[in-house]
C-alpha cells in the first residue's frame, strides 16, 4: 500500500492530461460488500437507503445537473441552425396597408481550430466524472452508516439479554439472601448490598431500551422513512452480524483508486488541465462561418412562387491584441488552480492511506482482544455459578458473590461491545477503501 501511495505522489508532481487514470472516465458499480455479512435485514435495510435516502436523490440530481450542463458545452461545439418567421403590416397616409411575409435560415459554427471548445467540454467532463464520484461516495457513506446503526443495534439488544439475564441471577441471590437473613445466619447488611446490585442492573435495562429505540429511529430515517415506520421489523433479536476473518487479511495495494475522493481529485485535475488549455486558447485567434438564407413575399402563398430570394454568406476572424494584460493573468489564475487540486490530490492520498492502515490496525488488535475478553467471560461465568453455588451452602460470604457477579456482567458487556466493535471496524475498512477490494 504504502509503494502503491509513492507512486501516486511522485506521478502527480507531472500529471498531465493522459496521467489521469481510467477511474475517472467511467463509473465503477458500487460493490455490494454488506453481502459479507450475511444478514437479509441488513441487505434488505440498505435497499431501502438506496432507493429512499434523501442524500442519494439529491447526489443523483446533482449528478444530472452535471450530465446536463455537459451536454449544454457538447452542443456549443456543433453547427447552430436557427429558422425565423415574420409578418410585417405597414401602413401610410393615402395609401393602402401592405403585408409583407419573411422566413429566414440562419447557420453559424464557431471553428475550434485551438481546441478552446473541446477544453471546454473537457472540463465539463470533469465535472461529471466528479458528479458520479460524489454520488457514489453518497452511497457509501449512506450504506456504511446503516450498516453501523444495524450493528448498533445488535449489540444493544445483546447487552440488553446480558443485562436481563445478569438481573435474573441477582433476583436469586437477593432471595437467597432474604433467606438467611431470616434465619439469623446473616445480617440485614448483606440483604441491602444485595437489593443495591440488583436495582443499578436493573436500572439499565430502561436506558438501554431507550437506546434501542432511538437507534431504531436512526435507522428508519436512513432509510428514508419516518421515525417508528422500522419498529415492527427490527424488534425481533437477532446476533450482532460478522464476517469471516480472512476477509480482511489480503488488501490489493492499487485499491485506494476505488475511494470516490479519490477519484473525483483526479477528475478535478483534469478539470483543471482543460481550463489551463482553454484560457491558452481565449489568447489565439477565433473563426466563425455564418449564412443565412431569406424569404419575402406578400402572400403566404407566395413562398412557394414570385417570393424574393436573399442569400448571404459570412466568414469573419477575431484576434485579441489589447486587453491589459486580462488574458494571461487569466492563464495564471488557471494554472494556480492546477496547483491547487494537485496539492489536494496528494493530501487526499495521504487521508486515505491513514484511514486505512488505522482500520486494519483496529481490526487486528480487537480481534486479539477478543478472544482474551471470551475467556475471561467463561471463566467469570463459572466462577459465579461456584461463588453462588457455594453462597448457598454457606461457605463464602457475600462478598464474594457480589463480586463474581459484578465481573461477570462486565466481562460479557465487554464481549459485546467488542464484537459489535469488529464488525464497525470491518465497515469503516471497507469505507476506507471506497466500497471493498
């Protein structure tokens, strides 16, 4: 990756026109990389964004604009054909009104002897190119984001039944507790640490369930729809989605080329080159051939016998030869633009390469911390069921209990937590690299 990111910096301190990668010429189709998931709701919640997020529809009209304002610059450069008509009633003082009836044909096409009409279009060409990396950038923002909001929700409903369950075991304990109490083998003490453990468990069931909510909301909005329109769909439990590991072991280094920033830099580029050509071209001399051919008759019916006839034909040049200076200092302008998006074009490369090292980085040392947090989850579990178990039979004290059972929620929390994490770390890898590899 990092020789792949050397030579991109070292070709764009020469870009030039024919430098600029094929990326920037057609649209590459978005990969479908939550498919790695194997989750139908998550697909099916991402179709839904595709088609509805207000995001995505304002990228694909703006994407249109840019087609538009393409075509209004390709058209420049093709013969103009313009067909007039006119009735003229004229009258004087002592004689009769006259109708005069005139059709008119008019041509003109400007010649691009120095290409100023093809930067033109160009760099309108450009601007399209970006339009449809842009979109496409929507899109993969659009789509990572639910993907996130999805995994989310997941792992607050798992922390939510490790929570219910953990609350669960406490209820026994207290009564447990109770129990000895009121046989003297204990005193009230241990029953109030006992009531305390269960009332902040149970304390964050209710935030947790608002949590899910909201995120249920986060996720309906996404998807273009209004906040409660997702509840009935996304209430059922189901695990926190993954992928396999290997997914992410192999990267093809040339994968940067993918991002949509990317891309639309290096369209941006070669926006820049056409309106350094075109300002060079204002500067040389314009042609232009132009004819008409008219009409005039006094009836309608006379267009087609007695109408007189008015052809012209007119071929004319244009040289700038004075104008302050405004025309190079236009030249200038254009070519520190150049440098501009040249510049930007390397710290693009250099953001993109950080996002990705930093995901694949997070992804390695979560998933090492993941299998230490498994472990010390099971053997929090079993050490509970022993300290209760024994708690029962009275041969620890409660203490001990209230300990074990505190480490174990946090323990399973942070198996969770964790989990979800990889899955967010495996989604902001793929959008790191621009929709996968």
């Amino acid at each position: 990756m990092a020789l792949s990111l050397g030579l991109l910096l070292s070709g764009c301190t020469t870009l030039n026109q024919d430098d600029i990668p094929d990326a920037t010429v057609s649209q590459v189709t978005q990969a479908t990389w939550w498919n790695d998931f194997h989750d139908p709701l998550l697909t099916e919640l991402i179709a839904r964004a595709m088609q509805a997020n207000p995001g995505i529809l304002s990228a694909q009209a703006a994407l249109q604009q840019a087609r538009a304002l393409r075509d209004v610059k390709l058209a420049a450069t093709r013969p103009n054909l313009t067909v007039s008509g006119s009735v003229q009633r004229s009258t004087s003082e002592g004689a009769d009104a006259s109708v005069n009836f005139r059709g008119g044909l008019d041509a003109s096409w400007e010649l691009d002897v120095f290409g100023a009409r093809q930067s033109a279009v160009a760099n309108s060409e450009a601007d399209l190119q970006a339009a449809k990396a842009s979109l496409r950038d929507v899109q993969l923002s659009m789509t990572a984001e639910v993907a996130l909001a999805y995994i989310q929700l997941r792992s607050l409903q798992a922390q939510l039944g490790i929570a219910q369950h953990n609350l669960n075991s406490q209820q026994e304990t207290l009564q447990i507790t109770q129990w000895r109490a009121q046989a003297g083998l204990i005193t009230s003490l241990e029953v109030e640490q006992a009531q305390t453990a269960v009332s902040q468990t149970a304390a964050q069931v209710p935030a947790l369930q608002s949590s899910l909510a909201k995120t249920r909301h986060s996720l309906a909005v996404l998807t273009g729809q209004r906040p409660h329109e997702l509840d009935t769909l996304l209430l059922a439990v189901l695990p926190i989605p993954q992928v396999a590991t290997q997914l992410v072991d192999v990267i093809p280094a040339d994968s940067l080329r993918q991002r949509a920033d990317v891309r639309a830099a290096e369209a941006r580029i070669t926006a820049a080159l056409a309106a350094v050509d075109a300002a060079e071209a204002a500067r040389l001399p314009s042609f232009r051939l132009g004819g008409s051919l008219g009409l005039t008759a006094l009836t309608l019916a006379g267009f087609s016998n007695g109408a007189a006839l008015a052809t012209q034909i007119l071929g004319s040049v244009s040289v700038p030869v004075l104008d302050g200076g405004a025309s190079k200092a236009q030249v200038r302008a254009q070519q520190a633009t150049l440098a501009q998006t040249r510049a930007s074009y390397q710290s693009t490369l250099l953001t993109a390469l950080q996002e990705v090292e930093d995901a694949l980085i997070a992804l390695r040392n979560d998933r090492e911390r993941l299998g230490y947090l498994q472990q010390a989850a099971s053997a929090a579990n079993n050490a509970a069921l022993l300290a209760q178990n024994r708690y029962s039979s009275g041969l620890v004290d409660f203490q001990t209990v209230l300990q074990t059972q505190r480490t174990l929620l946090g323990a399973q929390d942070s198996v969770a937590s964790l989990q979800a994490d990889l899955s967010s770390g495996h989604v902001r890898l793929i959008k790191a690299m621009g929709g996968g590899w």
